[in-house]
C-alpha cells in the first residue's frame, strides 16, 4: 500500500479528531500560516506611547527608541493609530491631510526611520486608515463648503426640510432632513450657514462624513492608500468601516422603543446609516489595490477591520479581502463569564468561512483596560486567554503590565507609557512640557522596569505566554475548551507529536475554586508540569500536577501546565494503548474504505 499526501492528510485528521473525549474540541490542526496569522498584534497610541524630545507629546522617534523592548516582549507587529496632519480634537482620527504626518510626531524622514527600523527587527507596521470622515478643517471641506465644483459633493449635503423658507429669513430654524443621529449625541445633521445645506456628520460636528458615492472619493482614497504602501506599510486597519456608506433613501430609521419619546442613536434601528452592502465592494477594492504590490517584492500585505458589528457581516468581510474583521464581542458585558467567552470562541470559529483565521481583542484605545474591567487579578489571566487563543492577538500598549485607566472621561484608556518611576513615568523627560494628559499615579511600582526584574510580575507572565505562542502547538495546533464550576475556564491546545499545553484560568475573583481535570479533559498524561502561574496561584514553574487529583485555584488565579515529552515517551497505561491502537484501526479502516 502506497501512503500519499492525500492519504497522509486524512491520517492527521483521524488521529487529531480523538485527541480530547469530554471537553469541546472547537478548532482542528492547521497547516503552515502567513506571517499575520499567528500574530501579536501591539496597538500603539503615538501620542502616549515615548516623548522623544520633552515637548510632552510621544513620537516617531520614541516609538523607534522602544522597538527592542517590544521585540523582547514577543511582540509581532505594531499598530499605530492616525498620525497623519491633525487638529487632534479627535485623538487623531480628525484627519486634515491624508498625506502628511502630524508635526508633533515628527517629521516623514522620522516615520521612515521608524519603518525601516521595525522592518529591520523583522516587526510588521499597520497604520490606521481612516476613510468614513475626515475633519472639518481639510482642505476638501474648506472647499465643499464653498461648492467648488469638484469638491461640491466630496461630503454629504442635505437640504432643510423646510430649505426654501429658511432661505428667505435667516431667524428661522432649518429643519434636520431626518431622524439621523451621531454615535455622540444629536442629530447626525449639521447646518453650515455659508453654504445653507446641512452636512452629515456619524460621530461629532468637527468630523464630517465623505460621501463615497462620488467616484472622486474613492480616487482620492486609493491613492492615499498606494501613498503608504509605497512606502512600505504592511498592512491597514480601516477605521470605522460599517458607517463609510448610507442609504440614499434618506428616510428615517426605525425606533427601537417607541415608548422611549427620547430619540438618540442607541434607541434606532441603523438599517440607513451602517452596515450597507457596498461596504463589500468597498474592502474588495482596497485589496486588489493593495494585492497589485505583492509581486514585486513577494510580501503578504492585509487588511483589518473595525466594525462594531454583528458575525455575519463581518464573515462577509473575510470573504471579501479582509485578513482581520476585528472580534469585539469579548468586550461586551454579556460575554466576561468563562461561558460567554466559550460561546462566542466557538460560535466564531465554527461559523466563520472556511480558511479563515480567527482573532481576539480584550481591550483598545476606546474601551476600558483589562485591569480596570476585570479587576488587577486577572491581568495575567486575560492577557494568558488572548495569546492562547489561535489566531491574531490585539493588544493595547501597556496591557503587557496591567496598566489601569486614568480619570480622563475621553482618554481613560490612551494614558502615558508607563516605563519607569521616574517623573512622569519615564514617558518624558518633562524637560520642556508635562506629558500631554496626566500620568496614572500608580505608575512608581506598575512600570516597565520595576516588573522587568519581578519574575512574576504581569510582563514576566506576559512574556513567558508570548513565547509558548510561537511554538508549533499554539501557533497551528486545535483547540478544546471547558468550562468548571461555572468560574473556571480550561482551554487545550494540541497538536500530534508536539507538546500539548492546557490554560486554567479561575475568573472568580472572590474564591478559591477547586477542579479536577479528569473529569472533563481525558487523553491527558496522568502528571501535568506548570510552565507558569500568575502571582497570585501558588503555583510555581516545574511544579507537577496529578490530574486525578483536586487542583485549588486562589481567587483569579491562572496556571498554564503541559505535558513533558519525557513524561508522554514513558507512558504506558491502558488507556493510552487503547486509544493508539483506536486510532490506527480507524485509519487503516478509512484507507480501506476509500481505497487511497
């Protein structure tokens, strides 16, 4: 009998499909990936993350000075948020020239150093694209306003419903077109008295919406776009996607509860204003675009997403060219429990289309961070779940050492790097300026350097856990979760001839839960080593398990145990040769069967 790549192959998949009896097998082995599919993902706040120059501002030249520790950490690629030429009364992503940096950050030669240097350390750099608005100091609204001809519809102008009499008298109050609202509060409809037309506006006022059902638009667009990826940017993540198109109908959108009289954005139904079929073409476009570069230098580039949106739409945006439609539901409320994380792991990756690859966010620049949601306990714990998970990890600068929001109701999350315990932080020198917004006071022990030398410190943990992500296993090896006691949450990666690794994670944040392993995990050596524990488990690295036995997790506690190649070589239970000779019976069987 001849053994073939076909034959082989189905032989991996038998042999894979009984790994795991009792728990959830969610995700089988892969095959091998592109460089972005196993990524860590580090999403950097250029304006928080290093001053290089003292005038209170981070920078290109900070980032670029920062570029080893984050190689250290086991990061993969950097993402940067806008920093194009900005008023920044929108944290960037009020846009003002698409094709110029902003002065604070340094000059273009500086941001070309920062790409070369990355590049160098074999870092990827993703910017955010920024397309649905942009501010209302560009110099296309300036002339929009002005109904220059080209740029009289590059925005989306309205009359007032009741224009004509309002025209006549200027005292009288111009009347929205419709029941739009922002994402901020008000009506999405903002009257301009020099061109006497209401323009649309989904987030604030100073952020007028591009209207892309002007071909100049999209002309506009794509040579932005092949602008940066001509000089050398890896990939985009394109910023509020599902708002880019609006219905042309201009009728009002369905009110959620009628008996709510107050009508703001979260009490209507968005079937006009997000989420429009274009959109599809729209990230087909942009990846043809940006696939026309491969050749030449043989480099994957890709496309992410953020669209706070339902699975569906986003599995057509896999279909349609994106690498990464962002995952944000682990950030919803309803999904913080062992369950809901369970649920809505499977349920993407069950569903998702074929070939797809899966991704986790747990938290970003515009929601709270990981210690002030969760609670510093589990730091270790949800940091060790998203880089555990297959796929893409996102990251937010600072999570890797459990910094905490900052009482600033818009920036809470984008406060300063905290990188010593120097004044303010080491984030800058404060030599000519105090750092833009205030430093968190904690910042004198949760800083980079004082956790560099605590081996179980939040960025000891982070690092070791980054490391076990580039391992084979993890980076292409199945998935099977469990769910104990209601509070724990066991995930298990594992891969044929390759170490199997097995994350606990007990979310209970107010008591020590005890579990036993067998009980839910079977196929597993009857003694398990702990490669780490977070600070607060009791549980050192070397220490072994009896998985028979009752492990007790201390409140929001995390281990991650795996099997030692020495220890599975010597096995010889029952157990174990009743499940090889299961399986190559079930093999020879299928290879009989199919006559392969």
């Amino acid at each position: 009998m001849v053994i073939t790549n076909k034959t082989m192959r189905w032989i991996f998949f038998l042999v894979t499909s009984i790994q795991l009896t009792y728990c959830k097998v969610i995700l089988r082995p892969t095959v091998e990936l592109d460089w972005w599919q196993n990524a860590i993902i580090y999403e950097i706040f250029p304006l928080s993350f290093k001053d290089s120059d003292g005038d209170g501002s981070g920078d290109f030249k900070g980032i670029t000075q920062k570029l080893d520790y984050l190689i250290d950490i086991g990061i993969t690629t950097i993402w940067l948020t806008p920093f194009f030429e900005s008023p920044l009364e929108s944290g960037g992503y009020d846009i003002s020239n698409y094709l110029e940096v902003q002065e604070v950050f340094g000059t273009i030669d500086d941001f070309k150093d920062l790409l070369n240097a990355a590049h160098s350390k074999n870092l990827k750099v993703i910017m955010d694209f920024v397309p649905n608005h942009s501010s209302d100091e560009h110099i296309w609204f300036k002339k929009s306003v002005n109904n220059e001809t080209r740029y009289a519809d590059y925005y989306i102008w309205k009359d007032a419903k009741n224009q004509a009499e309002v025209l006549k008298n200027n005292s009288i109050t111009p009347i929205v077109p419709n029941n739009w609202q922002m994402i901020f509060k008000g009506s999405s409809w903002v009257w301009h008295d020099t061109r006497k037309q209401f323009y649309y506006s989904q987030f604030t006022r100073n952020l007028p919406d591009l209207n892309y059902r002007n071909k100049n638009v999209h002309e506009e667009m794509k040579n932005i776009l092949k602008y940066w990826i001509e000089l050398g940017i890896d990939g985009i993540r394109i910023d509020a996607l599902k708002h880019v198109y609006e219905s042309e109908s201009m009728e009002d959108e369905p009110i959620l509860d009628i008996n709510n009289p107050v009508i703001d954005y979260f009490n209507l139904d968005h079937i006009y204003t997000g989420d429009q079929v274009e959109i599809y073409d729209l990230i087909k476009n942009w990846h043809t675009l940006i696939n026309e570069f491969e050749p030449k230098d043989h480099q994957t580039r890709i496309i992410m997403t953020e669209s706070y949106t339902n699975h569906s739409v986003l599995y057509n945006y896999y279909l349609n060219g994106a690498e990464i439609p962002t995952n944000f539901q682990f950030m919803e409320d309803s999904n913080d429990t062992p369950k809901g994380f369970e649920d809505e792991i499977e349920s993407w990756i069950t569903t998702m289309p074929s070939g797809s690859t899966f991704n986790s966010v747990f938290q970003n620049h515009d929601h709270p961070r990981t210690a002030s949601y969760y609670g510093k306990e589990l730091v270790d714990g949800i940091n060790a779940l998203s880089l555990f998970l297959p796929g893409v990890s996102i990251v937010l600068y600072g999570g890797e050492i459990g910094m905490e929001n900052i009482p600033d109701k818009i920036n809470f999350a984008r406060g300063p790097m905290q990188w010593d315990d120097t004044k303010y932080a080491g984030f800058s020198d404060g030599s000519s300026h105090e750092p833009w917004v205030a430093v968190h006071p904690d910042y004198v022990k949760r800083n980079v350097e004082f956790q560099r030398y605590d081996p179980k410190s939040n960025l000891n943990f982070f690092k070791s856990v980054s490391k076990l992500k580039q391992t084979e296993t993890l980076k292409r090896g199945g998935l099977a979760t469990g769910v104990f006691n209601d509070t724990v949450f066991v995930l298990h990666r594992f891969l044929p001839g390759y170490e199997n690794y097995t994350l606990i994670i007990n979310m209970d944040k107010n008591h020590t839960q005890s579990v036993r392993l067998t009980e839910k995990l079977s196929n597993l050596s009857d003694s398990l080593t702990v490669i780490i524990g977070s600070a607060n488990s009791n549980f050192d690295t070397g220490k072994s398990i009896l998985t028979a036995d009752t492990i007790d997790l201390s409140p929001g506690s995390t281990i991650i145990l795996t099997e030692k190649t020495e220890t599975k070589s010597t096995q010889s239970s029952g157990t174990q040769l009743f499940i090889t000779l299961k399986t190559l019976l079930l093999c020879l069987f299928f290879i009989k069967m199919c006559n392969i």
